[in-house]
C-alpha cells in the first residue's frame, strides 16, 4: 500500500512539473512600445506602478487582445516623484 501511495505521488508530481514547463514556455516575449505600434487591446490585465522618481521610467501592460493572446507591452512613463515649483 506504501508503495502505491509513494507511486501515486510521484506520478502528480511529473504532472505538475510538466505543467510548470508549459507555464514557462507560455510567457510572452515583452513587447517594446513605439509610436507605430499597432495595438490591439481587449482586456488589460495589470499595469506596473509607477516610481515615485523625477525623470521617465519604464512600465510595462500585460493585456489580452481580441483573439485572447497575452502581451506584454513595456513603454516609457514619468515618474510621479517631480514637485510642482
């Protein structure tokens, strides 16, 4: 009985290995941002915060567009750190 159990854990941890790797290997390459970009966006999933720092920082997007493929859209942002006066 031991070893059907020690068996069966092995076998749903190759499993979840396995689904790990695809994860991996299903990351999208980040995309970088220019004013021809031709953008399809669908539904935004999350934005970085932007640093609290005086000068342009990047950001990046991940959002689905409308065939349900994931990007992730780096782009070019000022910070929130720079005084009124």
């Amino acid at each position: 009985m031991k070893g059907f159990i020690a068996l069966a854990l092995m076998g749903i941890a190759t499993v979840a290995a396995a689904d790990d790797v695809e994860v991996a290997q299903a990351q999208p390459v980040v995309e970088q941002y220019t004013y021809a970009t031709d953008l399809d966006v669908a539904h935004v999933i999350s934005v970085t915060p932007t640093a609290d720092v005086c000068e342009v920082v990047p950001a990046q997007m991940i959002y689905e567009d409308h065939q349900g493929q994931r990007h992730i859209l780096e782009y070019r942002v000022m910070g929130n750190g720079c005084s009124n006066g």
